[in-house]
C-alpha cells in the first residue's frame, strides 16, 4: 500500500514537473516544488551603483525603478536561509518558499554579503513569503491562488505578462490536445504617492467629463486561449488594467473581449498573439502586444499614440546544450497611455527598509517586458548541462529612451510614470521630453557544481562577481 501511494505521489509531482499542460509560470518557480531548508553564503566584489531611480515620493512612499541604474541586481543576491514546504495530497497542491534575507534596497546598498547586516546595521526583510501557491491540479484542469510568478508565451522576454517579478494571482486553467484556456485575475498594490492621488483624484477622462475614478484598488484581469495543432501553438490574449473602482463583472468576464467592455476612465486594455513552431530541435517563436493605435476613426486629433510592443526568436536544444537569440521592441507609449496612475501596465510592490533609502519604495516592475517601453534589446544565450554541473550565459544589447524630467532636470529612462496626457482633462501643466537613446552592454554568466555556485554581471563598466556555497 505504501509502494502504491509513493507512485502515486511520483505521478502527480511528474505532472507538476514536466507536462506541457502546467499554467503560465516561470519555470524557476516550477522546478523549486519541494521540501527543502538551505543556507546560501556569499560574498561577492562589485563597483555597482547603489542608486534606484524614484519619483515624486514622500511619506506614502517612493515609486521607484527596479531596473534602471541596479537592473534586478538584487535577484542576484539569494537569501541567506530559506525554507520551502511542498504538500500534495489527491491533486491539492501547498507550495510556499520562506527566504531569511536583507532588506530589497540593502541588497543595493551592500552587495557584498547577503547577511543581514548594511553600514554596521541590522536589516531583514519582513515581504516574504516570496512565493506561495494553493492549488488543485489534475491532468486537464489547474486552480491556484497564491503569489507566484506568470509568464506567457515561449518568449525569453516577453510583452504581454512576464516573469520579471511575482503576481498576486488566482489563475484557472483548462486544456485538452488542441485548446487551452487560461484566465488570470491579478493585484496590484494600490498606494499612491501624494503627487499621484492629486492626479487620480484631479484628473478625468475627456470623454466622461467630471467623473473621476479614485476608489484605491488596482486589478488586473487577464485570459487567452492557446490552440495546438500538431507541433504549432498560436495563442490569443487580452489584458485589461482596472484602477480607482473595484471591478465588476463587465470588468472580470473571463470570456467577454474587453476591448469592447469601454471602460472609459477607469480601463486600459491590451490585446496579444504569439505563437511557436516547433521542427526537429529548433523551435521558432514571436509575440505581439497591441495597447493603442492611432486609426483613422478615432474622435479627435492625436486623442491616442500608437503603442505596441513585438518580439521573434528561435532557440536551438542538442542533447545538453541550449543556444537561443531574440529581438524585442516596445514603443514610447507602450505600457503608459493613460494619464491616470492606476491605469498604467504596471504591477506595483511595496517594500519597507528600515536602515536605508528611500525607506517606503513603491516598486513598479513591468507587467510585460522586461525594461518597459520605447525600448530595443537584442539577445542572444546559452546554457550547458550534465550531472551536477551547469552553465549558462546571456548577452543582451538593449537601447532605451531617455526623457528630462522637468521637476527635476534629471535625465532618466522613460518609465511608467510618463503617461500619456492627451485624452484627459484639465489638461496637464508638466511633461517630462524626450532626449537620446542609452545604449547598454549587458553581459552574465553563472556556473554551479554541487553546492558551489558562481555568478557574474557585467553591464558596461559595472560589475558584480559573486560566490556561493550551499547547504
């Protein structure tokens, strides 16, 4: 009986583990379902500028970039002590990782170690878990609410909902051997800065004039419908921001085209497809993500910009080896067109670090790619893997627009915060201009045998070398 219930068990984790079937998630989250308590040590050199970007901040908190100037350097120092507890009973499903570490803008500060200690003082951070899942999973149907990371599409960066940061989510799921439908109703933290109330409370749609959406509620409703016909997958998405009123069903409808819902003031919508095709080893893929375009019925000159985002790549597996290369593009209004804070195509995080600052940061991560809009990146990776040894390497060539920000002259990338400010009224008294493009070499590598782990990131003339053990 006890052989038969660990097969049993093996099955289902087998399912969990490799099935084609397995929800949008990253595949970092996915491969971590497991019992485990580990002790990471390490000690790494670096000349890293220890600066986030912020913006119009205060006691309610700082918005803040997590990618311009630190570029996620903070994903690259792991938790000093973490546990992982995963229970499975008749396709019920607990996951929950509990990381013991620094403090997000520590992390920054002081990559030198990751143990709890910035300047001489005592940090830890309080966010965690980091990960957390309650699901039910069977062969043809997933259920999960939790905090884990989303990913859509086959892309390594992709436009439309990525795994750049983790989503507060419940995700349904259903597929048979030539459709799959997915619908993701996600949460965005809902505090403003002072600067950004003002404008979500001044500020209305031009079409509904005086009605004003400030109610603090951010959500994000999400599905798409994926069809396989032989070793070809196309999938068609929609995303649709809701903020300053809680949404209803109009908003929600997990089959409704919510770009016919008009939810003028309160909606911003996004379509997308992409697609993979398989041959031999080598799998060609694309994505494309539509927000606005400017068509030749629409009321008004330059009510909206056109704003889309798109990507193709192809990747290459032979036995334990792996090449890949992508092209991604994003226009300057991709994600921001809507003057309204809550609006933006965003997913907003926050963070208190008691010994460093800002001390409140409101994180703004992108819902899609990577390093936001009008920005260009070519990619190209490899990874090598046998037994207890791995390696990986990635080089990216990103191009990103930068702007002037008139409340402070300073020059910075274009980030969620520049909205687009034609469609709404009174009409705005400050915008930020644009200026040149920034071009960025980045550069990683990490290698691991057994519990020595060795991870690099080289972005121009910033560096950051690290070594870890792991118990």
């Amino acid at each position: 009986m006890l052989k038969q219930k660990f097969i049993i068990f093996l099955l289902l984790f087998s399912s969990i583990y490799f099935s084609e079937f397995i929800f949008y998630s990253s595949n970092n989250f996915e491969n971590n379902f497991e019992n485990k308590f580990s002790i990471n040590i390490m000690c790494s050199f670096s000349n890293w500028s220890n600066g986030f970007v912020v913006f119009h901040g205060d006691g309610n908190g700082y918005p803040t970039n997590p990618a311009e100037n630190v570029f996620y350097l903070f994903d690259n120092i792991k938790p000093f002590l973490e546990i992982s507890l995963f229970y499975n009973f008749q396709n019920l499903v607990l996951y929950t990782n509990i990381p013991f570490q620094k403090e997000i803008i520590s992390k920054v500060k002081d990559p030198s170690t990751n143990f709890f200690l910035v300047d001489g003082k005592p940090t830890f951070d309080m966010n965690g878990p980091e990960n957390f899942l309650l699901g039910y999973i069977s062969d043809n149907i997933f259920i999960g609410i939790g905090r884990f990371p989303l990913h859509w599409g086959d892309s390594k960066y992709p436009i439309s909902i990525s795994d750049t940061t983790f989503q507060d989510n419940i995700t349904f799921s259903t597929k048979n051997n030539f459709f799959k439908y997915t619908y993701h109703l996600i949460s965005s933290y809902p505090l403003l800065s002072s600067y950004e109330q003002e404008v979500q409370r001044k500020y209305f749609e031009k079409h509904t004039p005086s009605t004003n959406f400030f109610e603090p509620v951010k959500t994000i409703a999400a599905h798409r419908f994926d069809f396989f016909i032989d070793n070809f997958r196309i999938g068609i998405g929609e995303i649709n921001v809701v903020g300053g009123k809680i949404p209803d069903i109009i908003d929600i409808n997990p089959l409704m085209f919510f770009h016919n819902t008009y939810g003028e003031g309160y909606s911003n919508v996004l379509s997308s497809i992409d697609f993979n095709v398989k041959v031999s080893n080598i799998s060609i893929y694309g994505e494309f993500c539509l927000d606005d375009i400017n068509g030749p019925t629409e009321v008004g000159k330059n009510y909206k910009s056109d704003a889309y985002g798109y990507n193709f790549g192809m990747s290459l597996d032979y036995k334990s080896f792996n090449v890949w290369i992508e092209y991604d593009f994003t226009t300057e209004w991709m994600y921001i067109t809507n003057y309204l804070p809550y609006l933006r195509v965003n997913v907003r995080h926050f963070y208190i670090d008691n010994n460093s600052s800002p001390s409140r940061s409101l994180m703004d991560y992108p819902l899609g790619f990577r390093y936001g809009p009008d920005a260009t990146m070519i990619s190209l990776g490899f990874s090598f893997s046998k037994n207890d040894f791995k390696i990986s390497t990635e080089y990216n060539f990103l191009v990103k627009g930068m702007v002037i920000d008139d409340s402070s002259g300073k020059i910075r990338w274009k980030w969620f915060w520049d909205s687009w400010s034609g469609n709404v009224n009174p009409t705005p008294e400050s915008s930020v201009i644009n200026t040149f493009d920034q071009v960025y070499n980045i550069f990683s590598i990490e290698f691991s045998y057994k519990f020595l782990s060795f991870k690099s990131l080289f972005i121009d003339k910033n560096y950051f070398i690290s070594l870890q053990v792991n118990f």
